[in-house]
C-alpha cells in the first residue's frame, strides 16, 4: 500500500509539473510578469527618490550640526578668554 501512496504522489507530481511548465509559459503569464516586473520597476524608483531626499536632508543637518559646534567653540574660547583676562587683573 506504501507503495501505491508513493507512485501515485510521483504520476501526480509529474502531471501537475508538466502542467505547471506549460502554464508558466504562455502568453497570458508572460503578460502577468510583464506587469510585475514594471511595478517593481516603479516601486525601486520611488525608494530611489526617498533615498536621495533622505541623503540631501542628513548632508543639510549635518552642515548645520558642523555650524554650531564651531559658534559654540568660538563662544567658549572668547569666555576663556575673558576669564583668563579677569584672572591677570586679580
């Protein structure tokens, strides 16, 4: 009886092989991965656009970051400055 399970699964397989291969082919599947391929094709484009968006704005931000450090270096370096000065004074 095992063996009858194996065999059938086996015709099975190989039937619905065959016909999986000539149904994957045809025209209509052809025309399915068509329309599959240029939705992703769209979908990769768009993230593209979001990269690029998201890059420029971590370029803006980080130009900012780089300008503020350098003020605040500035004002500390002045505030040393000035208190090294009222220590000569004393």
């Amino acid at each position: 009886m095992k063996i009858y399970t194996k065999l059938a699964f086996f015709a099975g397989g190989t039937l619905f092989g065959s016909f999986g291969v000539e149904l994957l082919s045809g025209k209509s599947a052809k025309k399915a991965y068509v329309h599959a391929t240029a939705a992703g094709l769209r979908v990769k484009d768009r993230i593209m656009q979001s990269v690029t968006t998201v890059q420029e704005n971590a370029s803006d931000i980080l130009a900012s970051a780089k300008e503020l450090n350098e003020e605040r270096a500035e004002k500390e370096a002045k505030e040393a400055a000035a208190a090294n000065l009222e220590s000569e004074e004393a």
